[in-house]
C-alpha cells in the first residue's frame, strides 16, 4: 500500500541537541511538506520542497532544516537554534497541483 | 500570513443529530479550499478539494459547499455517529503557483451514543 512513513512516533531530547525526524513516502508525489501543530493552533507550515534537490521556507522555518536529495524523502532536522522544538510534526506529501495531501501519522518531539 | 478560520471551536451533539461548520478564508488570490478530517491518534485524512465558486461535494452523509466570492464554506454532517467524532480541518490554497495549504484550527466534533 502506499502512504507516508513518519518515524518515530514518540521522540525525547535534550535541550541542546540536534534531532532528524524521518519522512518518506512511496506514493511517487513529487511535492513534499512539514508541519508543525501546537495546542490551540492551526497546523503551521516549517518547509516545503515541490522537487527533488529544492526546497523552500514555510511561516515559521528558523531553528529548522530541511534535505531533499531523494523523491521519497525529506527528512526534518530540528536544532538547537529552535526556542521552543516541543511539538508535533506533521509530514504531508501531494502531487505537484496540491489538490489532496497525504498525511503520515506524526512525531511527538519532547525537549527536555 | 494568510488567515483562515473554523468554527465553532468545538462541539458536542448527539447522536442523529445533524450538524454544521463553518470555514472563512481570503476572497483573493483563490485556488482551492480542502477539507480533511482527523481522528485522534490518526493521520488527517482528505474529505474534499473544491477549486469552483458554487461547488458542492457529497460523501455519503457529509457534504461541503464552497462560495470564493464571500471568502466561506461549510461542512454539513446529516444523522451524525459517534464515528464522525474527529476534527475537521480546512485549509486554502492560493494562487500563487505553488502547492502549499493555509490550515484553521480544526473544528473537534465529539458525537454521543
């Protein structure tokens, strides 16, 4: 079955480290994205790359970085530029119009 | 930062009952409006895309409805069940060529047996 592949679900840290969240996805969608969700807050955009080896910044990037030298993959790096990393992440991937994402099923990150 | 909004925030009806959301987002600059939904511990899962001013889209008991002009739509659910308890997401997507969504805050449904 195709799909998006988020690993791990659950992830702890702490304060002061660097941390790759995995993303892949065998749907063959050339566009690929990262969200964040906070509580009471809308799901906010990190980065997104719509083709292999690009890739831009979302509203709220600083603290992030993003690689994109595989179609399947785009793996997050959250660092520790990042003031507040404590979170949910969300990858999603589409085809290049947009016109319906898929959705992995997240990673908790939990700084400490 | 575009600004789109969902509401109410949250809501608790019964069983049977039908109910309705509301999502407003920018007049301009339109492409598409998406709904997903997304059940806890889940991945959000796609309900409709609509691209056209008057579309209405129908998936079993929910229904969306889509004016660009006035900047809104609305989710309907007719006879909702305790398995319709999720969140409900929308999210525009502009114009300006590239693929990315502006999402609300989700509107949480909880349907009681």
């Amino acid at each position: 079955d195709g799909g998006i592949t988020q690993s791990p679900k659950y992830l702890f840290r702490k304060e002061g480290q660097n941390v790759t969240l995995s993303c892949e996805q065998n749907l063959n969608h050339d566009a690929m994205y990262w969200y964040r969700q906070d509580p009471g807050q809308g799901l906010r955009l990190i980065y997104y790359s719509q083709i292999v080896n690009d890739f831009q910044k979302g509203d709220i990037a600083e603290g992030y970085s993003v690689s994109r030298e595989k179609k399947e993959s785009f793996p997050l790096t959250v660092t520790s530029a990042q003031k507040n990393p404590t979170a949910f992440y969300l990858c999603a991937s589409s085809s290049r119009t947009g016109l319906g994402y898929t959705f992995g099923s997240g990673t908790r990150l939990t700084v400490v | 930062i575009l600004n789109v909004e969902q509401s109410p925030q949250s809501l608790h009806v019964q069983e049977g009952d039908s109910t309705n959301f509301t999502c407003s987002f920018p007049s301009s600059n339109f492409y598409a409006l998406h709904w997903y939904r997304w059940e806890t511990a889940k991945s959000p899962e796609a309900l409709f895309v609509m691209t056209l001013n008057g579309d209405e889209k129908k998936k079993g008991r929910i229904s969306a409805t889509l004016n660009t002009k006035e900047g809104y739509s609305y989710l309907y659910i007719k006879g909702s069940q305790p398995e319709d308890s999720a969140t409900y997401l929308c999210a525009f997507q502009g114009n300006s060529g590239y693929s990315t969504l502006t999402f609300g805050k989700g509107t949480m449904l909880l349907v009681s047996p």
